[in-house]
C-alpha cells in the first residue's frame, strides 16, 4: 500500500485521517510541530496499525522547506495544518502566515518530490461563503462560491481571512507549478474527539454546557468528523476527483442545536434564551451535488451531536450535570 503524508497531524481533522488511514492499510507520515509532547502524539502512536506504519517528523509551517522530509516519497499529501482559533492579537503573525505562507510551504515542498500524485488541501466553507451575497433558507450555497477578502478585513474576520488567502494561493501555486490539488471545504466539524485537547469546533459545543444562560444567535453548517476525514481520503482515491468539495450536513441555527441538547441531556442546564434580541440569523442551503461523487452519505446532525457531546463528557470536557 502507498505511503501518504499528513500536515498538522495532531489536530482534530487529522487525528481521525490518520486513524482511517492506517485503517486503510497506508503507511502515513505525520506531521507535528512537537514530536516530543505526549498530548500532541500518545493518541496518535496508539492508533492500530501505527506501530508498523505511522513515522512522526516535526515541521513548523512557518520554516521553510520544513515538510520536505515528511513529504519526500509520499503518493499523497493530505495538508491539513492551519491554526483554528478565535481569540489573537496579531492576526497576521498568528493566523495569516501560517496559513498562507505555510501552505505555499507544503505545497512547495510537494512540488519538488517527484513522487505526490495529488495534495488534498483543508481548506474550509470560511473560504467560501463569506461575500456580500445574501444567506437565507431559499438560497444555495455551493463549490462556485468564493469569500470576500476584503469583507473578511472590514468585519475583522481573521480566522475566515485566513483560510480564504490559503485556499486562493493554493490554487495560484497549483496552476503555475502544475500540481494536483483538490480542496476540502468543510463548516463547523463536529463528532468525537480522539486528541486529549479541546479544539475550537468541538468548544462551539462544550460552551453550550459552560453554565451560560444564552445561546449564539448563529446559523452554521455542521458536519461530523469522520465524514470529513473520509472525504479528504475519497479526493486523493478517485482519480476523477478535482476541484473544491463543500461538506455541510446541513445548516442550523443555534437554537436547533440547543433543543436537541435538552432533548437528549435533560440533566443539564442547557441555555433557554438567545444572546440578543434580534431575529434569528436565517439559515441557507450548502449543496450535495459534488460531494455525491466522493460517495459520501452524510451522518444526521442530531447524531453528530450526540457523538461529540458524549466524548466532551468522557473526556471531562464537560462536567457531571450535578456539578455545573
Ligand atoms: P486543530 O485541532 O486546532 O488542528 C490544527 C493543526 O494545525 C494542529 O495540528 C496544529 O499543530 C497545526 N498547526 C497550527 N499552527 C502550526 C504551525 N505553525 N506549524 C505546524 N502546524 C501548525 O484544528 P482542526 O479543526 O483539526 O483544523 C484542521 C484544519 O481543518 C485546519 O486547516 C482548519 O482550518 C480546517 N477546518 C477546520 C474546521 C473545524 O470546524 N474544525 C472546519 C473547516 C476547516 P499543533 O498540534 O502543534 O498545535
């Protein structure tokens, strides 16, 4: 079997890729920034298969030629790194560079090593929908989609900037240099957790057990891990594959995830009220019609749910419902 290579390999998306493809019977160089920290990597190395077929080298996005030997001899690169989270003070040291200069990084050290096929690239639906066209229930979202950088700058939507810089360099090196790429987009990824840390996506859920009286007046599209990990290997396999995939199971608003917390975790103080007043953030519509062709059969959102909120309790993420 081929030997493929994932970028950011401790996060939350590639844990999961790195579990199905060992699964898969790959042999798979991760990438980490730590090799050396049990949190960033037990989880990992305890995987099946990882023993025989799991080899840990350290990259830093940030340094450059950093990933040529995790990605020398690989038929596949699966470039998921990329720093996800809300709170920073410098967007463009914390955020921006790695994305953008990280990416062109990786891929530039795909370029030189004869033997990747492909590069699957994580980008996001924040590389997608944020333009000025209007979201609302009758409205379809889908691949032909592009944010707007200058939109993302005036409402200081860092992460959002981030990821749609990435994703535009990523196809400006693929064009010039004539390497493969296929963008995975997804929105809020949500489902078990397999790393002992809490990411950013699996927090949207925990904050809905912090105690707190309200609930975000937002819509987001949801989509279940293992989907997402599932589809990046789907767009390396199918050799027709190309182009960007959105993965959004479907799109909700806040109060929906709320009723189904209360429906299945009674014990909990589930907030009752919106933050504010106004109406509702509307819902929109993402299309299935690409990702059909990665044959992916999406898990239900309410099941989804379930899934992360039971493994946030096992891994203490959220406490005994006596206790909060
Ligand atoms: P995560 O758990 O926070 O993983 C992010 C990974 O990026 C970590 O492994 C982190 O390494 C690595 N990273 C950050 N800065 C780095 C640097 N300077 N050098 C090397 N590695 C660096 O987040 P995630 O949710 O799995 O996100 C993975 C990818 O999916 C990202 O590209 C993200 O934008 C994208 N995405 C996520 C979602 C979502 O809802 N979760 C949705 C759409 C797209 P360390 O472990 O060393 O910190």
């Amino acid at each position: 079997m081929s030997t493929v290579c994932v970028t950011g390999a401790s996060g939350y998306i590639a844990s999961w890729l790195v579990k199905l493809l060992l699964e898969r019977g790959y042999t798979v160089k991760a990438s980490v920034r730590d090799p050396n920290n049990p949190k960033k990597v037990d989880h990992l190395l305890k995987l099946d298969g990882a023993k025989e077929r799991l080899h840990l080298f350290k990259a830093d996005l940030l340094e450059d030629g950093s990933f040529d030997a995790a990605v020398e001899g690989c038929v596949g690169v699966f470039h998921t790194a990329s720093p996800f989270y809300h709170k920073v003070t410098d967007p463009q040291a914390e955020l921006i560079d790695p994305a953008v200069k990280g990416t062109l990084n990786v891929l530039g050290s795909c370029s030189k090593a004869s033997s990747v096929k492909r590069v699957v690239v994580t980008s996001s639906t924040a590389a997608v929908a944020f333009n000025s066209r209007p979201r609302t229930p009758e409205v379809v979202v889908d691949e032909t989609w592009f944010s707007d950088p200058d939109l993302c700058v005036k409402s200081k939507m860092w992460y959002v900037l981030s990821k749609t810089l990435a994703e535009e360099a990523a196809w400006k090196f693929a064009k010039e240099k004539g390497l493969d790429i296929v963008t995975i987009n997804p929105a809020m990824v949500i489902g078990p957790l397999l790393q002992p840390t809490l990411n950013t996506s699996a927090e949207a859920i925990a904050n809905l057990f912090n105690g707190s009286q309200t609930y975000p007046n937002a819509s987001f599209g949801w989509v279940n891990v293992k989907d997402v990990a599932n589809a990046h290997i789907k767009a390396f396999e199918i050799p027709s594959a190309s182009g960007r995939y959105c993965l959004v199971e479907r799109v909700a608003h806040y109060s929906e995830i709320v009723e189904i917390l209360r429906k299945h975790y009674p014990s909990y103080p589930i907030p009752e009220k919106c933050g504010d007043d106004k109406p509702f953030v509307p819902i929109y519509q993402v299309s299935r019609e690409k990702v059909k062709s990665l044959g992916i059969d999406y898990i239900p959102l309410e099941q989804s749910i379930i899934e992360t909120v039971d493994s946030l309790k096992e891994k203490n993420f959220i406490g005994a419902s006596s206790n909060i």
